[in-house]
C-alpha cells in the first residue's frame, strides 16, 4: 500500500476497534438481496427483520393495490424492500427522527422507488390519517434497564431513540395494539418484530375481542421474533 491509503486504512481499523460497527465505517448494509446506506442516525438493518417482509409478502399475495404503513422506519429498509417487491403497493413510512427519514429517503431513491412511497415524519401513527391494509413495525423494544448489558457496538453507536422506549421495553407495543384498529381496514394485519423473550408478555396485552389469536413466526434460531395479528 502507498504511505497514504495506509493511513486511510489504519484510520478505519482504529474506527473497528474502537467499536463503531462495520457497517457505520463502510457506510452500507445488505437487507432482503438491496444494499441500504446506514449511518449513526438508523439502525443497522437485521437479517430476523426480514421475516416482517417475507410474512407480509405472503399475505399481501391475495390484496390488490395493498396499502403498507411502516411505522418507525428507520433506514426504510422494510418500506423499501416491500416497495420493490410488490408493484402495486401504496407505501407509507414513519418516523419521529427527521434525520432517520433523510437516509429513508435516500434509500428509497437509491432502490429506484422514491415515487412510490410517502414519507411522514411524527410519533408512531400520528400524523396518519389514512387506512391501510398492513401496518408493520421493528419499534424500539430493549428495556431501559438492558442497554449497559448490551454488546457496545449497539450499546454505544446505534440510537438510543431505535433500540428503547427509556422504559420496559413494551410501551410501543401497548401503544400499536391500541391504536392500530383505528388506521386498519378490516381484516387488515398488525406485524412486529419483538425483543428475545417477549411473545407471552406481549400477547397478554392483546385484546381478543379486537384482533384474532395472534401468531409468533420465530427466527433461524428458534426465537420467536415477529408477531402477526389480524384485526377482526
């Protein structure tokens, strides 16, 4: 190597090893087969994410022209893979952090689906004032009290405001049940990403005269990771 690309590259080791996450350094991350670009502003894409993906996939199989609200966005890497994937889709993603939406954006443009999908910035569903067939979500889900357990690449890089609700970890998932059936058609589905051991909690808050039993897809490690519910 040249005396100068080996600065540059004993500039980014020392990056690494101080803990950033490879995907900060390098700028990018692989979601669903599409390469997004990550900063510190979003959360790194996950591979269990994609089981929101492929179960939406699945059940939007049988809807003409589904309408697709991603609650909390992020890098929009589920808003934007479902873009691509389904044609007719009308998509629209959320989030409270005007800087998380700059890189949705972004990766909606860098995908070729930016005319395709509307981008809303506010808390969970409030400023949303549609109806949509799906609404999907990975929300905030570690508790307060977890985050120094964390390994530090999350701990100390990703956002706060994308990993806890500086609570229990469960404050979304109350909020989603309650006011999901108020921006669902019927019949339409609530799916969300949850956090290793929550499935039972979170399906104690579910209000069964609202939704039909609820229905955990667990990931390639046996966690159950997503939960699907339909509303009645």
């Amino acid at each position: 190597l040249s005396g100068e690309l080996l600065t540059m590259y004993q500039a980014l080791i020392a990056r690494r090893a101080a803990g950033e996450p490879l995907q900060y350094i390098v700028g990018t991350q692989e979601f669903y087969g599409l390469e997004f670009e990550v900063t510190p502003d979003v959360l790194i894409p996950r591979p269990e994410t994609e089981l929101i993906v492929e179960e939406t996939l699945r059940l939007a199989a049988n809807i003409a022209q589904p309408v697709i609200l991603d609650v909390g966005t992020g890098s929009g890497c589920i808003a934007v893979t479902l873009a691509r994937e389904l044609d007719d889709a009308q998509v629209i993603a959320t989030d409270i952090s005007p800087a998380a939406l700059a890189v949705a954006r972004r990766n909606a443009e860098r995908n070729g689906v930016a005319d395709r999908i509307e981008f809303i910035e506010g808390d969970l569903l409030s400023e949303v004032t549609r109806r949509a067939d799906f609404i999907v979500s990975n929300p905030p889900y570690i508790a307060e009290a977890e985050v120094p357990t964390l390994q530090r690449e999350v701990r100390d890089w990703e956002p706060q405001i994308a990993l806890t609700d500086f609570g229990d970890g469960l404050q979304f998932y109350r909020r989603l049940l309650a006011d999901a059936p108020n921006h669902l058609n019927p019949g339409g589905y609530l799916i969300f990403e949850m956090g290793y051991q929550q499935a039972e909690t979170i399906k104690a808050f579910v209000d069964r005269n609202v939704w039909r039993d609820p229905k955990a897809l667990s990931d390639l490690q046996g966690i159950a990771r997503t939960l699907v519910l339909t509303l009645r």
